[in-house]
C-alpha cells in the first residue's frame, strides 16, 4: 500500500527557499504570489494491507526520521 | 587522553581532526560508522563534511546509524562527544543537543573565517581559556541554528550557549552574524555541558602557517581539562 505524506516547515520557521522562489515569481510577473512555502513529499510502499494500521506505520516514521519537529509538521494525505 | 573520531559516508574532515588531535597528544583512532561499538575514549568526535550527502536534512541519516547508539550511550554516562560543522548537525538529529541547523538566511554557501565568543568557561572544554575571542573557520550551508523560544530559554537559563559569532572587537549583532543563526549562535552544550556542537573548525586553525592557531588553544584547552 502507498501512503503518501507532505512534510512542510511550520509557520513562523523562516523559508529563505520559499521567499526566493516567491521573488523570482513576482519578478516574472505573477505579480500576486503573496508568500511560497517549500516542502518534501513522500510516496511510501508499505507492505501491509490494512490502511489504518499503514498510516500508523508511517506516523511513526515521520516522528522519528522523516520531519523535524523543532521546525516541520507532517500530513499524511 | 584517547580519543576517537567517527567515519560516516561523506565525512570529509575526519582526516583533518585526526592530524589535529594526534598532534596535541591524543591518541587518537578512526571508527567506522558502521561498527557496533567504539573502543575505550575519553573524547568522540563527530567530523565535518555532508555525510550521506546530505539526503532527507544534514546529519538525519548519520543520526541514525549503526555507531550513534553508543555515542548516546557514551554522552550519557557523561563522557566527552564534539561534533564539529556537520557533526554538529548529526548531534541536534539524535536529540542530545536542542535544536537544528536550517539552510543560511541568505542561500549561500560561507566559507570564510570568523570570530567567536566563548560564553561559558564553566566546562571541560573552555576552563581555563586565556581568550575571550577565537578566529576559526567555517564552511557550511546549514549553519543557521534554530530553536523554539522554550529551548531559547532554557539554553539561556542554563547556560548552555557555548560560543556566539561576533566581530573582532567581540561585537554581537546582524552584521557579524555569517548565516542568520539566532542570537549568533556557533555552538552549544547539552544540560551536562559534556557535549559540545559547533559550526567552526578548531582543526583548522592548528597552524600558524597556514591559517592560524586559535584551534590549538582549543585542543589543548581540553587537554589541559582532562589532566
């Protein structure tokens, strides 16, 4: 089963990536991109049928090595 | 004084903390990230460089290896653990020190020398210090520390902000801090003190010819400490 998780900065960590990109965006005239955040995002083949139990699996993935807490939150989509 | 200096994939100073530390008078030995446990030291130091290329975020990986348990083990029963640059960022990963290194404000990657100020003396490894200011190197695209306000807080409180980014006349401020770490950060301890990570290279500046010896008075600081 493939379970999939967005692993973004939380807000108030600062994003220089983000804002580098929202620059440039601007600068090619998407004059109203107002702010970009940039993120990570994971395909993860889990052997395990059961979904509820593959999404815990993955949970405790991301608390452990796939998101920093001190400055990343996780969505598992 | 023993010690021992761990080897991930991707390290790239662990040859330079080698020549440094066996030239002040440790005996020192290499270990190999992937053996189970480390020999008798009284000093583990974590090298610079992107060990596993820096995948995922610097240091997450290595955080996660095979040796780290005994470095754990090893800090909590008080021994010495240094992590250096890279080997500071392996250090926030598994938690024995507060916080993480984020990507430089500005994007770039510094490598330049510095000036930092030792802000706590009440250690193994800055006691007795003759200086207040060191020049030493740096050379890193993750050096800009970041942590909660809490954790701020209880660095402060305990004093566990080890060595801050300033000018050479010991200014602290916007324009002498290179990456945007908060409060000018270069370096912390854990609550115990035993465990220091830092951005700048001491082994970089052990010669006069070559760059400088402000990282010698480091090494033999902690010489000094362990007699």
């Amino acid at each position: 089963m493939k379970i999939k998780v967005i692993v973004t900065l939380k807000n108030g960590v600062l994003d220089p990536q983000g804002k580098a990109i929202q620059q440039t965006l601007n600068g090619m005239n998407f004059g109203n991109v107002e702010d970009v955040r940039q993120g990570k995002y994971f395909e993860i083949e889990v052997k395990e049928k059961d979904e509820k139990k593959a999404k815990s699996l993955v949970d405790d993935m991301c608390k452990k090595l796939l998101a920093n807490l001190v400055i990343e939150d996780y969505k598992i989509v | 004084m023993r010690s021992s200096v761990i080897i991930f994939p991707g390290s790239n100073c662990d040859r330079d903390m080698d020549v440094a530390l066996k030239k002040f008078g440790f005996k020192n030995q290499m270990v190999w990230h992937n053996d189970q446990s480390i020999p008798k030291s009284d000093l583990i130091v974590l090298p610079g460089g992107f060990s596993y290329g820096d995948y995922l975020r610097c240091g997450s990986i290595a955080s996660k290896s095979k040796i780290i348990k005994s470095v754990i083990d090893f800090a909590n029963s008080g021994g010495l653990v240094l992590g250096i640059c890279n080997g500071f960022q392996i250090l926030t990963e598994t938690g024995l020190l507060n916080g993480i290194l984020q990507q430089n404000k500005f994007l770039n990657f510094i490598c330049s020398n510095v000036y930092v100020k030792v802000k706590d003396k009440q250690n193994k490894y800055f006691k007795d210090l003759k200086k207040e200011l060191l020049e030493l190197h740096i050379a890193h695209n993750e050096g800009n520390y970041f942590c909660s306000d809490d954790e701020l807080k209880s660095l402060e409180d305990n004093s566990q902000i080890a060595v801050t980014y300033c000018g050479v006349d010991g200014t602290e401020n916007e324009t002498t801090n290179p990456n945007g770490a908060i409060k000018n950060i270069a370096g912390i301890f854990n609550k115990n003190k035993n465990v220091l990570g830092m951005m700048p290279h001491p082994e970089r500046m052990i010669d006069k010819y070559l760059s400088g010896e402000d990282g010698s008075l480091f090494f033999k600081n902690i010489l000094d400490n362990f007699k």
